[in-house]
C-alpha cells in the first residue's frame, strides 16, 4: 500500500513539511502519481514514492504510455491550385 500525502508528512522544528517529488521541469507530482522519466537515454514510468522518509522515483515499467493518437495532419494551405471552385 502506497503513502496518500497526508501520511507522508514530515515535522521538521514544529513545521509540517508536504513530501512530493518534482519532474525535469521543477514541478510538483504527487504521491503515488506516475509519469514517464527519461534518463541517460532511456524512457520508463516511474511512480513518486517514498523510501526511508525521503521522497523518490521508483521505475515501474519499460517504455512510456501515450495518451496521443497520432493522425495525420491535414494543410489546409496544401491545395493543389489548378483546382478551381465550381462555377455557378
């Protein structure tokens, strides 16, 4: 069973301190939120967890989900001119 938030707070000199772990970019993820890492050339999803009250990254699988579809992209500007509109 995974620490929720409230559970993994920290007491330091009287202060409750929120643990969470941060992605490249310096953002706050949660507990128990995964994410895809990619580090030295690898990706992988890794969930934040706690290991001996420090928060860290735990890889849970190889590879990374994505949550695009890829389709292709029309150009609407990519017309072929010698194609007219109909004439009325």
């Amino acid at each position: 069973m995974l620490p929720t938030p409230a559970l993994a707070d920290a007491t330091i000199g009287g202060k409750t301190v929120d643990c969470y772990c941060t992605d490249r970019a310096g953002g706050r993820i949660e507990l128990g939120e995964t994410i895809c890492l990619q580090v030295d050339g690898r990706m992988f999803m890794a969930q934040c967890q706690m290991s001996l009250n420090v928060p860290m990254w735990r890889k849970v699988s190889d590879g990374c989900l994505s949550s695009q579809i890829r389709q292709p992209r029309l150009d609407p500007l990519a017309v072929d001119p010698r194609i007219a509109a109909p004439k009325s």
